[in-house]
C-alpha cells in the first residue's frame, strides 16, 4: 500500500503525462458540456419563470424529473442515434470527445433549467409586479430578473459542472473509453482498479477530488461575495 501510495505521489508531483491528458479531456468535455447546458437551460428556465401558457405546470414537472435523469439511459439512447445504423449515424460522432459532450449536454441542461426557473420563480415573486408595471414582455423580464440573479444564477453552472466532471455512465457508452481519445477521469479510474493499477487510479481521483473542492470553494467565495455585496 505504501508503495502504491508513494507512486501515486509521484505521479501528481511529476505531472505524469497520461494525467495530464486525461484530466485535460476530461476537463474539455465537461466545460464544453456546460457551457452547451447553461446557454439552453437558462433561458429555458427564466421564460418557463415568467411566462403564462398552457402545459407551464406539465413542463415544469418534466423539467424537475429529468434532473434525475440516468446516465446510461441517455448514452443508450444516444448510441442507438449515433451508430452507424442509427439516424445520425453518417456524422461519425460516435466514440468521439463530441458525443461525450452530447451526452453531457443532454444530462445537465435539464439540471440547469430546473435550478434557474426556481431561482428566477423567486426573484419574479419579488420583483414581477414592478416589472410589468414597466410594461416589460416575457423576454425582457426574464434578462432583468436572470440580471438581478446572476450570482444564484454562477452558483446552478458551477452545480451543472460538478454533475459533468463526476459522470461515467453515459460516457463510457457513447465514448468506449478508448485511451487517448476518449478516456476521462472516471472512467479511467473505473478501468484502472479493474486493471489493478491503483496508482493512476489514485492520482486521477485525487485530482477529481481536487475539482471538485474548488468548485464547491468558488460557489462558496461566490455566496458569500453575494452577500456581503447586496445583503
């Protein structure tokens, strides 16, 4: 144990190579993710907050259970669409950082929808009646009130990032772990304990852990500079 602890060790302070790279795709095919999920589920979440239309309640019940949506079910589905034999099978994204990113988009946009039409349902609580009294439509009041919420707002992206990075199952359907291409963090740690290779297991979870730390640490900083700035 002590030796594999002490190889792990090296491994981090080394900056070993094959780290390097997984945690860097890893790193690009999360925040490629998010970035995706933020620019769908947020405006999704703030019109789904302000405005009246038929089905408002129905959607909104959809939105809060595909926050649990399970991961091997959206790779499974999204292998069926990307083989060769499926409907986007001829865009050759299947094995590829793109259907990761696909993946994840698919899992934390529902997320991110869910947490900001709550978020923004509060803010228009407060401020809706003012709003309209300024004879805004939907749109505009939904920008001034994702505006006004914006540091709730950071906190559902950095949320939706942590769902991401932590991720196995869709990804290993859609990306099939293929080392130097598709090879994240969790899945190679999964590989690598099956394999006995404890060390690099180690070492990717370490930095994982680490992420996931400083995540947590910036929507804490977040939180409080929030605070302090508008409490």
């Amino acid at each position: 144990m002590s030796e594999t602890l002490h190889e792990t060790v090296a491994k981090l302070s080394s900056l070993d190579s094959e780290v390097v790279a997984i945690a860097w795709l890893s790193l690009r095919v999360s925040l490629s993710a998010v970035l995706l999920g933020s620019c769908l589920g947020i405006p999704l979440g703030a019109l789904v907050a302000v405005a009246s239309f038929r089905g408002r309640q129905t959607l909104v019940g959809c939105l809060n259970a595909l926050m649990g949506l399970p991961p091997v079910i959206v790779g499974l589905v999204l292998y069926l669409l990307l083989s060769r034999s499926g409907p986007l099978g001829p865009m050759g994204l299947l094995f590829t950082p793109g259907a990761m990113i696909a993946a994840q988009t698919v899992l934390v946009t529902p997320l991110v929808a869910a947490l900001s039409r709550q978020i923004l349902a509060d803010a228009e609580a407060h401020l809706g009646e003012q709003l309209r009294s300024l004879r805004l439509g939907a749109v505009r009041r939904a920008a001034a009130l994702a505006y006004d919420a914006r540091f709730s707002l950071v906190t559902v992206v950095l949320a939706a990032f942590g769902r991401a990075i932590s991720e196995v199952g869709a990804v290993l359907v859609v990306g099939g772990n293929i080392a130097g291409q598709t090879r994240t963090m969790t899945t190679a740690i999964s590989l690598e304990t099956q394999k006995g290779d404890l060390a690099l297991a180690l070492a990717l979870g370490a930095v994982l852990i680490g992420l996931v730390f400083a995540v947590n640490a910036a929507a804490a900083l977040l939180r409080a500079y929030a605070a302090r700035a508008y409490g």
